[in-house]
C-alpha cells in the first residue's frame, strides 16, 4: 500500500494543469557534420546577391546594377525618369558572342566576370576578358651575339624566364544595337597612381617625397605616367614646397626603414613618389593637411616569426591611455598661387585632434576613377574644421580664413561624457549650415546661420537621427535616415525620412518594420531601398522622395540555403537587469531543433560602445551565429546598456567610467529570463565567447560570474585596456584632466582589468591571439596569462602564428577549435580526431593526390 501511495504521490508532482511534465533530455553528441554544411565557402554556393548595389550613369537619372541568383548573374539598366527595368544585355547572345571571339566556350548561366565601364554618354560600355590561352609573343630576329648574351646574367647565370601571360580581350559592347565588338586598337589607359593628389581643375599635382611635399603641373605629371619602375625620367620638373619634414613629423608619406634594411634600399625607397593626404580647395588655389607631430609617442613592437630567413622586428607608433606623449595636430594651408603653406593657430585645448571637414560627393562624381579630394566651403577664403578635448567633453565647429589666419568658433559642443560629432552641411556655400548634435540626450539636426547663431532646431523627440544623405537647399528639405521613430519596432532598425528646415512636414518614406538601407540619386525624386530582417528574406525596390513605391527590384534567392536546412533565427525583446530597458537579441537553434531536447546555451558578444553584436538585417556571415549552433548550441546574441549608439546618449554612455563591468548584468539577466520561458535552454550550462572587445568581455564575464558562466573562448581580447590603444579606451572609459597652477594639463587614467579577477576562475577558458597583432597587442592576452599563472590556475591558451587581429587565413581553423573546446565542455563530446577532417573535405586536392588516395 505505501508503494502505490508513493507512486501517486510521484505522479501528482508530475502533473501540473493535467500534463505530465518530462525532464528534457542533454544534448551529448555535437553534431559537426551539419555545421560543416554551412562552411563560408558552401554558403558561397547558396548565397549570392543580398542587395542592389546602384552604379550610376553621368546621362540622367540612371543606374545599372548586377544581381546573382542560382540562375547566374543578370545586369540591368535602370532609368528612374522613364520608371524602367531593362536587361543591359542577353545573357545567351552574349554567351555566344564572346565564344566566337575568343573560342571559350560559354553559355548564359556561366558567363566570365564582367565589369562595364560606360563610355560615349553611356550608349556603350566596355570590359575585359581573360582567355584560357596564352599571350602569342611576336618573334624577333636576333643577332648571333645577342643570342649568345641572352643565355646568361651579369652574374653568370641563366635569366629567369617569364611566365606566360594569359591572352586579355578587350570589348565594347553597343546598348542599342546589341553588337559587341572586340577592340583592336585598345590601348591601357593608365591607372592613377597612388602617390598623387590632383587638384580639380588639373593643374597641380601634389605629392610627397622623404616625408616633404613636393608639385609638378599637368605636363609632367603625364610624363610621370609613362615612366618605368627602374627608369626614371630626367626631364621630368618637380618643385619642392617644404623642406622641413620628417619621420613621425611629416607633411607627406615616407619610408619607415625596416631592421635589415641597407643603405641602398633605404635610398632608393625614400627618393620615391608617396602620398600625401591633402585636401584641396575646389577652385584649386589652395590646398589644407593636417600635420601630425608623433615624434615623442612610444613605440610598440611585433615580432613576425614567420619572416624568411629570420624573424623580422616590426616597430610602430603607438600611445596607450594615460600617456603623456601624445601627438600634437597642426593645421597648414598651402597656397598655390604664392607656391608656400603656413601654420594656422587653431590651439584650444592640450592634447587636441583635429578634423578637415570635407565637401559632400554626388553620385556622378563618385563615377569617375580619380575624385579630387576638396574641403567643406566652395571658396578658398575659408576652410572649416572641428577640434577636440583629448578627453572628448568637448568638441568646437571652427572656420578659419585662409588669407589671414582668423579663426572662428561657430559652434561649441560640451558634455561630460564624450561628445561625438558629424561635419556640418553647408548652405549657400556656408550662409547657413546644418549641425548633428546630441546635446539634448538624443542625436539632432540643428539650423545654423554662417555666424554660428542657432535659428532652430530640426528634429526632436526620442530617436535618434543618423546621417543626411541629401540636402535639397531649393526646396530647404533634409533626407535623412534615423532609428527607434516608428512604434513596435526594433529601435536599431533604420529609415529614411524627410524634414523641412523649419522642422515641419516630417515624413517617413520608406514604411515596413525591417531593417533598411537607402541610396538617394542626385535629383532626390528617388532611392534604392534595401531591407529584411534577420527573419526575412532581403529584398530591393525603388521608392520616390514622397515615399510611394515605384518598381520592385529583387527579391534574394535563397533557395540553395532552405534546401540545405537553414532556418531562420527567432528575435526576442528582454529586460534589462534594471527591470525596466529594453534589450532586444537574436536567437539561433540548430535547425535539427528538438524542443524535447535540453542545449547548451553560448553568448556571442561584443560590449560595444560603439556597436553590438547583434544582427538587425539577413547576413550570409553565418560563422559566430547560425553555423555554430548546428554544433548542438543555443546561441544567443543581445545588446545590453552601454552598447549601440544609435539609441538615447544615455544608453550608449551608460558604461563610462565602468568599461569592464557594464555590460555583463545586462547579459547574464537576461539569459535567466530566456531560460524561464524555453524548457529547452539548459541554464547550468552557460558558455561564451568572443572577438576583440568581445574576447574582453567573455573572460569578464566568466570572473564576474563564475558560478553562471561555465565555459569562455576570448579572441584577440583587449583584457588589460591600460596597454590597449588611447582612442578607444580613454573615450569610451573616460580619462580626467588636471590642470595645475601654471596651466599644464595632465591626464589621469585608470581602469579595471580582467587580470585583476584572475583568482576567480572556475570554468574553462581558452584565450587565443594572434602574435602579430598590432591593433590589440598580443601583450594583453599574454598578460592575461601571466596573472591566471600566477593564481594557479588551469586554463588554455593558443596563438595563432603570423596573424593580425582578425587571424586571415587561420578564421575557418580558429573556428573549429572553438567549436571543439565548447562541445568538449558543455556537451561532453570528446570524440574529435587529430585530423580536422571537416577542414580537410573542404581542401582542393591535386589530381595526382586524387589519384594516390
């Protein structure tokens, strides 16, 4: 009788509302095989074209862009004014045309790569065909003596010989016609070269030698083109306009020895032609750069281990936060008509930054393959500019007249968290301006006249503006995108929208709760709208400037990657552990999901402040997300205070002054929540990892919280931010200024560091960097090593040998020792081989390896 009580009693605290509730059953076998099926280079195959890209036309209001599906690449011709879709070519006649001309056989979905290059105001369009053949080379009779001189070098050696080239076709092909004809007289027009700076009306040429600016005009400039590497021409007239310039004080680029090199090579490198970044006046009688005096800022090393035949030294400048010995910005104005540049005074605050503003583009003038690069104002009489407080609480929008060196305050930013700034839109060639601010806790458009005085604000309200795409002064109308406007939406998603000057007839133009992404043509009637979500299949249409849908462009084919079992992810809105933000994330299961199943959980993160890790639109990238969770994974990414800007200043600088810690609440809170709703979520075990700021993160967060974080891989994490570059951890921790009796300032940093947490390891952790990187030293990694030594402590540590900060070649090996290390410790699958076979299915083999195994 006491039996069959206790089986009642067992059953009864089994049901609950009348179900029988079972425990789920652990996921404990990783299931590497479907991860492989969504390597990047079979989503390669899956994939293609997610959006338009619009390449426009220099006649009308026309663009052509190219779009790939599982049917092949297709090119079309778009006229906004006649509301037109039309194939540029047909793929078949093309097919054929070109395999009577160069005897490759093609057909229409398999035509070689074409790039058109529109010529004749745009009634052709040109491009280029490699064939399978080799170059034939023209026989040359040769003398017996040039015979016998030709076996050998100077040195007594046979010469290499050259490798054949292959046979390049040239073609124009005739839109009206549809006659494609191979050009015979084609000649290589000479691409622009590096080193110079054109001035727009073409006249001066502006470059850099041994750290000095140097100018030739037009006439040798054409003569500069036609020289050989090895030949230089004597004739060639260069005139030098600074004398004064030098390593880590330059005007213009030079030559940074390297260790081994002698004094032959450095001669020789530093008498080269190098750029010089400058930006000219349109009226081409000026030309402004910003001088940078780096030559107190410590040095930092990296070693290449890799270099042949011994390993090499590599030495860059490099200030970490707190430093003293910072670089100090110069502004100088060349004139050309005096042939002479002069310092302006532009000084304000110690340790300042400067920014050129620089003139907006239209889209036919990006067309062109030289744009000259010109600053703000259309006159040479003034140049515009904004300067910075090292400690970035405040920021001044200046203009300064070029003819006598006065200088004008026009705007003055001040907050004491970082003020962020955009350049200013000019009006009327600066009679009025439209200025970005974030001065009321939300991201702003302001109206300005020429002196600096406010006559209104734009916008208002809760959102935040982004950027002006066009500005339309004849009719005072502002297009602009902009986020978390539109009720129920996801605030990052982005819109475009139109404003008057005075703040009236505020529209949104292109309506839908997705993500978008807008491209404006130069007479603002229309846009390209690109959107979708990470739930949605990407989609391109034309709207006009009123918001009314035009055509629909394409929608992208993603039939390869629903055959092979891709789901999309699901998205979530949490709170935050303060009960009341909103935190919005993506969700992604394995797409053999079993909701009877119980899986492990990973964070991928990134603590921002200047972005999250959290898609808000498709993406083929699928490598830390959807990929990793065929593993046998929950993958979970989310935002979390402090994170992206494109919300209040009040979330976004919500980690000032706490840059390790400010996020990690947020995380950890809202994985609890997403473990109370799905049964499926195994929250004992929590793992997490990421790349950067994220790899600083994920070991935070496995010290902070090591009873709730199980297990961390950290990439390339910037563990120790003291050693980390001053830019971003002096903004987005904040460093103060002091100030002593004579003026002086000194800058006081301090920051907690992930060493400091290191006796509170419990879980596994895999630390990994590449001992090349010159972004986030590898010091911070190894530093980080040092104190979990030093507290007795297990954990794991990998370098990735010869890498930078995003391991090249290493990213498809790096993230299958992830995904080892995370389905060994919370799945519990320990059955990987030597061999990373899923690696190897992917290699290329040879056919005499095919034939051997």
């Amino acid at each position: 009788m006491q039996g069959k009580n206790l089986l009642l009693f067992l059953l009864a605290i089994l049901l609950i509302n009348g179900k029988i509730i079972a425990q789920n059953e652990p996921v404990t076998t990783a299931n590497y095989r479907l991860a492989e099926r969504f390597s990047p280079e079979k989503i390669k195959r899956m994939v293609f074209s997610t959006s338009v890209d619009p390449n426009w036309l220099e006649t009308g209001d026309k663009f052509w862009y190219s779009y790939k599906t599982s049917e092949g690449e297709f090119f079309y011709l778009v006229d906004l004014d006649k509301k037109t879709k039309t194939a540029l070519f047909d793929n078949d006649k093309m097919a054929a045309m070109l395999t009577r001309i160069t005897k490759d056989p093609y057909d229409g979905k398999h035509l070689p790569p074409i790039k058109p290059k529109f010529k004749k105001n745009d009634t052709v369009f040109q491009f280029d065909v490699t064939s399978s053949q080799d170059e034939e080379k023209e026989k040359v009779e040769e003398s017996s003596s040039e015979k016998k001189d030709s076996t050998q070098t100077d040195a007594g050696k046979k010469p290499k010989k050259e490798k054949p080239k292959k046979k390049v076709f040239h073609f124009e092909y005739n839109i009206a016609s549809g006659e494609l004809y191979e050009q015979e007289d084609w000649k290589e027009e000479k691409k622009h070269p590096s080193w110079a700076s054109i001035s727009p009306d073409s006249s001066y040429v502006v470059f850099a030698r041994d750290y000095n600016l140097y100018w030739m005009d037009r006439e040798n400039f054409l003569k500069a083109l036609e020289e050989e590497e090895d030949k230089k021409d004597s004739t060639i007239v260069e005139h030098q306009l600074t004398t004064d310039g030098e390593k880590n004080y330059a005007f213009g680029g030079g030559y940074t020895p390297k260790e081994n090199d002698d004094e032959k090579t450095i001669k020789k490198e530093s008498e080269k032609r190098r750029g010089a970044y400058i930006l000219w006046s349109p009226d081409s009688k000026k030309f402004a750069l910003e001088r940078n005096d780096s030559r107190k800022v410590k040095a930092l090393w990296v070693i290449n281990v890799l270099n042949q035949p011994r390993p090499d030294l590599e030495t860059y400048k490099y200030q970490m936060p707190g430093e003293k010995e910072a670089p100090q910005a110069e502004l100088w104005v060349f004139d050309m008509d005096k042939k002479e540049g002069e310092q302006i005074d532009v000084s304000a605050f110690a340790d300042q930054t400067l920014n050129i503003c620089r003139a907006n583009l239209s889209n036919k003038e990006r067309i062109k393959d030289y744009i000259p690069r010109k600053w703000l104002a259309e006159s040479s009489d003034k140049i515009y500019f904004t300067r910075t407080s090292r400690d970035l609480h405040k920021i001044d929008v200046c203009v300064a007249n070029t003819e006598n060196g006065e200088v004008k305050t026009l705007v003055e930013e001040r907050l004491n968290t970082y003020v962020e700034i955009q350049d200013p839109h000019l009006i009327n060639n600066g009679k009025e301006f439209i200025h970005w601010s974030e001065r009321d806790g939300w991201a702003h458009f302001y109206l300005y006249d020429g002196e600096g005085n406010l006559k209104n604000q734009i916008t208002s309200g809760p959102w935040h503006c982004n950027e002006i795409l066009k500005v339309d002064e004849k009719n005072r109308v502002i297009y602009f995108t902009a986020n978390a406007l539109e009720k129920d939406e996801n605030p990052y998603f982005e819109h475009l929208y139109k404003i008057n000057f005075d703040g009236s007839g505020l529209t949104l133009l292109n309506p839908g709760d997705f993500n978008h992404s807008a491209e404006m043509s130069d007479s603002y009637r229309y846009f390209i709208n690109n959107f979708s979500r990470v739930n949605t299949t990407p989609a391109s249409e034309i709207r006009d400037n009123q918001g009314k849908l035009v055509m629909q462009l394409e929608t992208a084919d993603l039939s390869n990657l629903f055959a092979a079992g891709y789901k999309f992810p699901e998205i979530f809105k949490a709170k935050a552990a303060d009960g009341i933000t909103d935190i919005y994330g993506v969700m992604y299961k394995p797409f053999d999901f079993d909701s009877t199943k119980l899986y492990p959980v990973l964070e991928y993160v990134y603590p921002g402040p200047q972005t999250e890790a959290v898609n808000t639109s498709f993406s083929s990238r699928m490598d830390r997300t959807d990929r990793f969770a065929q593993l046998g994974f929950v993958i979970v990414t989310l935002g979390n205070r402090g994170g992206h800007p494109s919300r209040s200043k009040w979330y976004h600088n919500y980690g000032y002054n706490d840059l390790r810690d400010y996020g990690l609440a947020d995380k950890k809170y809202v994985l609890e929540q997403l473990a109370d709703q799905h049964k499926y979520i195994d929250i004992e075990k929590v793992g997490i990892s990421g790349h950067s700021g994220g790899g600083f993160m994920s070991t935070a967060a496995l010290l902070q919280y090591p009873d709730f974080y199980k297990v961390a891989v950290s990439s390339a994490g910037n563990h120790e931010n003291n050693i980390y570059n001053r830019w971003w951890s002096e903004k987005h921790h904040g460093v103060k200024e002091e100030i002593d009796d004579k003026g002086e300032s000194k800058f006081i940093y301090d920051i907690e560091k992930n060493s400091e947490l290191a006796k509170n390891l419990k879980g596994k952790l895999l630390l990994v960097t590449g001992d090349m990187d010159n972004n986030v030293h590898p010091g911070n990694t190894i530093r980080m090593a040092n104190a979990l030594m030093k507290a007795k402590k297990r954990f794991d540590f990998f370098i990735m040998p010869g890498q930078r900060h995003g391991f090249g070649d290493y990213t498809e090996y790096f993230f299958w020792l992830k995904a080892d290390y995370f389905c060994k410790h919370l799945i519990g699958d320990y059955s990987i081989s030597t061999d990373i076979f899923e690696m190897r299915r992917e290699t290329k083999m040879t056919p005499s390896k095919k034939r051997s195994e």
